[in-house]
C-alpha cells in the first residue's frame, strides 16, 4: 500500500498534537489516527513513561496491542482492548481528552472496518475529488435535539477519549471497489472541517490538521510533518501487500 501522511500544527496551538500509526499483519493493514486537544490553561500536559504526550502514547499503544491480538481479534476484542487501555490512561493523563479512528482493511478483498470516537474521519476519495465521508462525528450540531440556543458549542465534542469515562467506538463497516482504484483517507477535523469545508489553506488552520492518504500500491510510506507523530509496525507480515 501508499501511504501518505500529511501533519501540520495549528496556528493556535502550541505543539501538535495529531499523531498516526499504521502496521501490518499479512493482508490487514491497521491505521490509529488521533487528535488530541490542547492541554487547558494552568494544566501540565501529561506523558508516559516513554515521554510521549497522549496523541502519540494512544496510536502507539492501541496499534501494537491490536497487531498482537489481530489473528483472533473480533468487534468485541477490540472494544476490550480499548478500554483497558483506556483505564491505563488516568495514571498518566488525568486531565487530557482526544479523538480516535481505528481502521482496519483487508487489502486483498478491500473490506474495511472503522471504530471511532469523536470527530476523525474515514473518506472514499473516487477520481481525485472530493472526498465520500462515512461516518458522523460526535458533534453536539449533529445530535436531533441541537437548535440555535447551542450556537456556540456546535463544535463541541460529546464523545470522546478521557481516562474519566469509557466511550465504546461507533463502528462503520465498508468495502472498497478495487477495480476503481479508491483512495481511502483519514483525517483529523482541522483537515475536513477548517481546510476543506471552510477552505483554509493548510498553513491558517487554527487547529492542527493531519491526514493519512492509503492508496493500493506497493509499500511507500511518504511523510510530511512538523512534529515526530507518525509510527510504522510490521507484526509478522509473510505475504506482499499489493
């Protein structure tokens, strides 16, 4: 597979604070993407034992905990895996909340499953347009009973990863046309919503925006970023990813 990860820092944040993972296992191929928000005011940001701020410790983590389980792993294993990592998070992010997707393909027949809490987001880019957004972020302006009176909080988020309550991931189901050459994307919101909905180049956004372009191919892994969030596992892989 091609794989193309894109990360810029937000003008309003202090670092960046997205991050990806991406590892193989034979024919799956499994991608974390996380955007965690900016530490609040007189708030220390937290770190694990290896240094790395939640963003990076969550795609990391998740990725190589999913590999190891992958020959067995079902929607209900999954879901296990993630809060028990999430139950980890309060000895060292106590005050820290992010957003997530998991993507999980089978490069040989094209099926994809997504588990997401938050506002990332898997598109199906067809012919270089615009991308085919599949899920709903966990917006409060997406919920029936949003009106006007919640102007000012329509980009609120009402799930979410935090080591306070546990979210179970909404999950998508999909299967790409192989024939059509699709391009899947990931994208964290100051990807889909700043750049692409409110056309702000890449460099304004306010928030940071990151996002991970998967095309059939042969392994190449490009990379632009400003910051050391992008992570690779191979997990055992004894057959070609093509």
């Amino acid at each position: 597979m091609e794989i193309f990860w894109t990360s810029q820092k937000g003008k309003q944040r202090k670092r960046n604070n997205d991050a990806v993972a991406i590892g193989y296992f034979k024919e799956t191929l499994v991608a974390v993407i996380v955007d965690a928000a900016e530490p609040k005011r007189n708030t220390i940001s937290g770190v694990d034992k290896k240094g790395k701020f939640l963003s990076i410790h969550w795609a990391d983590t998740c990725l190589v905990e999913i590999l190891k389980s992958i020959d067995s792993l079902t929607e209900k294993t999954l879901i296990g895996i993630l809060h028990k990592k999430q139950k980890e998070l309060r000895h060292h992010f106590l005050f820290e909340t992010a957003c997530y997707g998991i993507m999980i393909m089978d490069t040989m027949t094209g099926e994809i499953q997504w588990y997401y809490t938050g506002d990332c987001r898997l598109g199906i880019q067809k012919n270089k347009g615009e991308p085919e957004w599949l899920d709903t972020p966990h917006r409060i302006d997406n919920l029936p009973i949003f009106n006007d009176f919640h102007h000012g909080e329509k980009d609120h988020i009402y799930r979410s990863l935090n080591s306070r309550r546990f979210f179970a991931p909404e999950i998508i189901k999909t299967t790409l046309n192989k024939k059509n050459q699709n391009t899947v994307i990931l994208a964290t919101d100051g990807y889909w919503h700043e750049h692409l909905e409110k056309k702000q180049p890449l460099y304004m956004t306010d928030d940071d925006a990151s996002f991970l372009v998967i095309n059939h191919g042969s392994i190449n892994n490009q990379i632009k970023t400003d910051a050391p969030n992008f992570f690779v596992a191979y997990h055992l892989r004894t057959t070609p990813i093509t």
